[in-house]
C-alpha cells in the first residue's frame, strides 16, 4: 500500500490514507498512455467533412461543345473536376475515425496514468470540498490556498456547484469518477482526488 496524507480545503494534514498498489503503484508504459490518449483524441473527431462528386453536382448531361474544331479542348461534361463548379476528385466524405482497444488495455492505461501522477508528487487528496453556491472567486482562492495552478478534480458523484464555479477557471477541469479518463489527467499537471472517490475509482479499475 502507498501511504498519501490527506488534506482539507486549508491546505492542512487531517489524516493519512492507503491506496491500492494495484491501482496507484504500477510501472508507467508510455506507448500504452499514448495508444489509449490517440484513440481517444480519434473518437472525439466529428469526421462529417463531405464534398460533392462530379455524379451529385449540379449539370452534366450535353456535351457542351462539339469534340473538333473549335480550338479549345475536349470537354465532355461540365461536372468535371476541372471545371469551376464541377464535382471534387477525391475529396473527404463522411467517415468514423473511432478506433477500439481492450477494455483490460484501457483501465490499465488510466491506473497507470494515475500512478504517474503520485510518482511525481502531483497527487493530492482532499478530505471534502463542497461549495455552498455557484462562486467562481471562492473556487479560486481554495486553488491558491491548495498551491494548484493546473488541476483535474475528481469527484465522487456530479458537484453541480464546484463543477460550474471551476467551468470559467482557465486549467482546471471537475469530473466525477465515471468521467475520469487518460487524457484529461494527462493534460492537467495535478490529479486532485476527494477522499470519498478514491473507493469508487479502484473499483472501477479493478472490475
């Protein structure tokens, strides 16, 4: 078990807690992080980019020209792709860019993900924090008290109030345990867990 102290919003020791070495203790594999943050990046892309053919423009049909004797080049249709409104060659049309990796292969990713962060002494574990409105300020002077420029906050359920006073704070993010993922902890430089989610996240790694 590793042993991380737990603080409260006052940013002072108020006990100590024992995390599962299967969760927070594993050897960092890079390409594994890269493999899973790639498809998550991939997952999100809209890929609804679609351009017309030379088959679904508009016009087609006569020939516009006689093949001989006028000087200019052979043309057989004005749907063309070489012509000024004539169909793409070519170009995108709607596509899934998603890409699938193992379940195992994912949960593993994110423990290791979160053991990156304790190994590098980014990890911090809050008692509690809850507010009693929806204060932007008062979200910001707990980050100032609890030393944190960039953080990802892991709550055990939806916090509607922490959630929409940190939403304008530039480099902070709130997630509940079901919405934590490789790539927000990644891009966050603290990993901030509330003492209640810490059960609920080694189980979901562990199922």
């Amino acid at each position: 078990m590793s042993t991380v102290s737990v603080l409260n919003i006052k940013n002072e020791k108020v006990g100590e807690i024992e995390l599962n070495v299967k969760v927070f203790d594993l050897v960092v594999k890079e390409h594994l992080l890269h493999d899973v943050v790639k498809m998550q990046l991939a997952s999100r892309r809209a890929g609804n980019a679609c351009t017309k053919t030379r088959i679904e423009v508009t016009g087609g049909g006569r020939k516009p020209w006689r093949q001989k004797g006028t000087g200019r080049a052979r043309s057989g249709s004005n749907t063309s792709s070489i012509w000024r409104g004539g169909g793409v060659a070519f170009g995108p049309k709607p596509r899934d860019y998603s890409t699938k990796l193992n379940r195992k292969v994912r949960k593993q990713a994110l423990a290791m993900a979160m053991s990156a962060r304790l190994q590098e002494g980014n990890l911090v574990v809050l008692d509690d924090f809850t507010l009693d409105a929806i204060k932007t300020k008062e979200f910001v002077n707990v980050m100032n008290v609890l030393n944190i420029e960039n953080g990802l906050i892991i709550t055990p359920n939806l916090n509607e109030n922490v959630n929409r006073s940190a939403r304008n704070v530039n480099g902070f993010k709130v997630l509940s345990i079901e919405g934590l993922n490789v790539y927000d902890i990644l891009l966050h430089k603290k990993l901030v867990l509330l003492q209640p989610a810490i059960e609920g996240l080694e189980k979901r790694v562990m199922a």
